[in-house]
C-alpha cells in the first residue's frame, strides 16, 4: 500500500509543478504579448534604400521621430538627395551626421524645417 501512496504522492507533486509551468508560460505569453503590441506601435513608417545615405538618415529621422502625427507630409524620395515633401521638391544632404533642407541660398536642419 506504501507503493501506492508514494505514486499518488508523486503524481500529485507532477501535477503541481505542471501547474506552476503552465503559470509560468502564461505569464511569459502575457509579457510577449505586450511586447508585440508595443513593436507595433513602432513599426517603421519608412523603408529607406540600403545604398543611399541620405535616404538611410532620412529614414531613421522619420522612423524615431517622437510624434508621427504631427509628420503629416510625408518625404517621397525622387533620387539621392532630391524629396517631394508635399508639393514641394527639395534637396537634402547629411554633413556631420545632421540632416540639412537646402532652403534659398542656404541649408537649415531638419527640425527647423519642419517647424
């Protein structure tokens, strides 16, 4: 009869730990889950072309950018270097790892520009 108790003892102690695994997991699928919904939100907006740097730094403005709503025209690019940002065509360039607008004579960042 000790042989049957120490079975039963022994499936029960299974079946706890089974339970706390199944615990464990679901609480790791919660985690992922949120996880997931929080890649989501920040999916990148804009795919850069892998040989341009410009497009590259564009796109990871774009992509990081606090508030993407207030980004309402978005930058189309035509070639290295030339955007259609609404109606307008413009020229960006990237010097020391800043974004510049060519604006008239000149260039501004791109948060100036924006604004």
């Amino acid at each position: 009869m000790g042989s049957l108790e120490e079975r039963v003892l022994q499936a029960n102690n299974q079946s706890l730990d089974l339970l706390k695994r199944v615990r464990d997991l679901e609480l790791e699928n919660d985690t992922l889950k949120h996880y997931i919904i929080d890649l989501k939100a920040r999916v990148a907006v804009y795919v850069p072309m892998r040989d341009d740097p410009v497009d590259m730094k564009v796109a990871e403005f774009i992509n990081n950018y606090p508030d993407r709503n207030k980004l309402k025209i978005m930058f189309m690019r035509s070639s290295h270097g030339v955007y259609e940002f609404g109606s307008k065509r413009i020229n960006v360039r990237v010097e020391k790892g800043r974004i510049l607008i060519r604006v008239g004579g000149g260039y501004m960042s791109i948060d100036e520009f924006l604004d």
